[in-house]
C-alpha cells in the first residue's frame, strides 16, 4: 500500500512537470507578427492620452516629449493607435522616427496585436 502510494505520488509530480514544461512553452511562443506598412501620425503617446496632443500644431511639444523618453505611437489612416517598439538588435529606425514627431509617415515594420493593444516593431520610416 505505501508503495503504491508512493508511485501515486511519484506520476503526480512528474505529470505537474510535463504540464507546467508545456505551459511554459506556450508561454514563450512569440505572438503571430507579420511584416506591414502602416501609414499616420507620429504621436508622443504621453500628449496624446493626456490631453489630445496632436498635429503640426504639437509637434514641436511632441518632438521634446518623445527626446524626453515618452512612449511613442503612430495614429493609423485607419483611427487605431499603434504603439511604436524598437528592433532590440537596431533600434536605429525607431530613432530615426522620432525626427517626426507629428508628422505623417510611413513605417514598416511586424505589426503584432495582443487583446486590444496594437504595436509595430519599427524597420524602417519614411515622410510622406
């Protein structure tokens, strides 16, 4: 009986294992992405969401914001607000963005989506 018991306990644990390896694996699957354009306005998110900060009018404000570290984004021909990320092996166009605060641009990029929050991990920009 305890060695049954024992063998329970044993195939318990090692089928926690086998779950928790799977899940794990699931949890590192990179999200679908696929290579876009997108074409909009460079936004400093920050101006953006506090108080509408947008247009040729605030990109002045949005050029300092987004020199400053604020979040960058791109309000898309289409309405939605795409997050801006930069290549972690060149964050060289992500930078280059910047120059265009307020501006309208095209970025090119994986456009990947999460729930509800849209982003782009910047290849390339540019004016339009």
């Amino acid at each position: 009986m305890r060695m049954r018991m024992m063998f329970a306990s044993v195939a318990a644990v090692a089928l926690a294992y086998s779950g928790a390896v799977a899940a794990e694996g699931k949890a590192m699957a990179k999200t679908e992405e696929q290579t876009s354009a997108v074409k909009g306005e460079v936004l400093d998110l920050s101006c953006y969401m506090g108080h509408g900060g947008q247009g040729e009018g605030h990109a002045g404000c949005a050029a300092k914001c987004l020199q400053g570290g604020a979040p960058m984004g791109l309000l898309g021909t289409d309405g939605a607000v795409y997050l801006l990320f930069a290549e972690h092996s060149d964050a060289s166009a992500y930078e280059k963005t910047k120059g265009f605060a307020g501006k309208n641009v095209e970025v090119t990029g994986e456009v990947a989506t999460k729930g509800t929050l849209k982003g782009i991990t910047v290849h390339g920009v540019k004016a339009l």
